[in-house]
C-alpha cells in the first residue's frame, strides 16, 4: 500500500512539474511577443499609413497601396537608375524598425545619405540591404560609395586608411537566410551610434560596421527607400518608426 501511494505521489509531482514547466514556457513566449512588439512599436511614426506625407520621390513609381509605402518599377517603364523616396527630415544617431516585403528585383533602406540628384532622386550612403533573392539581404553597402562594407555574418572594423578588419561574427552568412520571409513581411532594425552600424532582419543581427575612415564615414543624413533599375519589382513599407 505504501508502495501504491508513493507511486501515485510521484506521478502526481511529475504531472505538477510538467503543468509549471508548461507555464513557464507560455510566459516566456508571452514576454518575448511583448518584447518584439513594444521594439516595433516605439519611437515616432514616419508613415500615416495613407499618404506619402513627408516623404519625395518619383510619382510614376512611388504610391501607397494596401496601407503600405510602395514602390514598382515595370517592364513598359524600366529603370534607368536607382531612384529612392526620400524622407524630409535628416537623421544622426537613431534607431529606425519598420516592415518590408519584396517581389522581385533588389531594394534597401538608406540611412545617413545624401541626395546626388534631386531631380532623380539618386541618393548615395549607407544601406541597409534588401534583396528578393536573399544573396544581399542584411550587408552594409554604400550607395555610390565604398561599395559592399559589410557582408552577412560578419562584423567588420575599418580603419582610417580604409582597410576592412574582421573582428567577429554574428552568424554563418548561408545560415542566416533562413530567417528571411522571402515571400511576406519582415521586420528590419538599424542602429546608428557614432561609427556603429548594425542591421537586424526579423530580430537577428545580420552585419556590424565600426566605420573608423573619419574622411569616408557619414555622421548624419537622410533616411531613403530603394527601387533598383532592373527588371520589373515591387517592394513595400510600412511600420516605419524613428527612436532618435
């Protein structure tokens, strides 16, 4: 009998421990949801969700559609040039996360930038890569500049001559592409902080920049939205937020 019960108490503790467990998992998954979605959700709104308020670009190829900044270029009507849609107001040290989805084609989020041509819109800076075909998505490339600063997985230093330096990693460049949602929304984070650049896709760090080259780097300028000349593409926006 004693055997019985203490078997029976046994079962009874396993069955308590594994009930706590599973509570515990539920309020960590609920605390990171909460976590994810305050990130998302601070800062100031750089988009109404209706208009292109606030924001410059081409007419012809720039809209909002289904609440979102959109951008296409098509085949009747190809490229020449990169052009962007630029926002107002410059920018220095910030943090800025918005929503992405791409069909097609090679995008990406300037920041720190300067318009080359207003009448273009050709902008040239730091970006923050997007790309419908994953090779590009989360470096560091410099529009009209430096070129590729920075590839998926690493963190890279460069010093004032503007030599590029490894000095760590934030992941298996091949590895990381399976946290991209080639065929919805995802979210992109980017910091800027003195010479610290780095761009987070759906919560993961992609690349880090130390941009020591003083005669190079950019300190301030304006944030922009790519369409690439190419083929026919879309890429679209929305959620965009500025914490400064």
């Amino acid at each position: 009998m004693m055997f019985f019960l203490r078997n029976r108490f046994s079962v009874l503790g396993a069955i308590l421990h594994g009930v706590r467990a599973g509570a515990m998992v539920l309020a960590l998954g609920w605390i990171g949801s909460v976590s994810i979605g305050q990130e998302a959700s601070k800062g100031k709104s750089l988009f109404d969700g209706k208009t292109l308020t606030g924001w410059s670009g081409l007419s012809g190829n720039w809209s909002v559609v289904d609440g979102a900044i959109t951008g296409e270029s098509k085949a009747d009507a190809p490229l020449k040039n990169n052009t962007f849609l630029v926002y107002e107001k410059k920018v220095a040290d910030f943090e800025l996360n918005c929503e992405f989805k791409i069909t097609g084609g090679n995008s990406g989020i300037q920041y720190r930038s300067k318009v080359i041509d207003p009448d273009k819109f050709i902008v040239g800076g730091y970006q923050a890569d997007i790309d419908s075909q994953k090779r590009f998505m989360g470096i560091n490339y410099e529009e009209q500049g430096r070129g590729i600063l920075v590839e998926r997985g690493e963190i890279i230093s460069i010093d004032a001559t503007g030599k590029k330096n490894s000095v760590g990693t934030c992941g298996d460049a091949k590895a990381l592409e399976s946290k991209f949602n080639v065929e919805g929304w995802n979210t992109y984070r980017i910091i800027a902080k003195g010479n610290l650049c780095q761009h987070y896709i759906n919560g993961v760090l992609m690349s880090e920049l130390q941009d020591n080259q003083v005669d190079k780097r950019a300190s301030e300028g304006v944030l922009a939205l790519q369409l690439h000349q190419g083929p026919p593409m879309k890429v679209q926006f929305k959620n965009i937020r500025l914490s400064e």
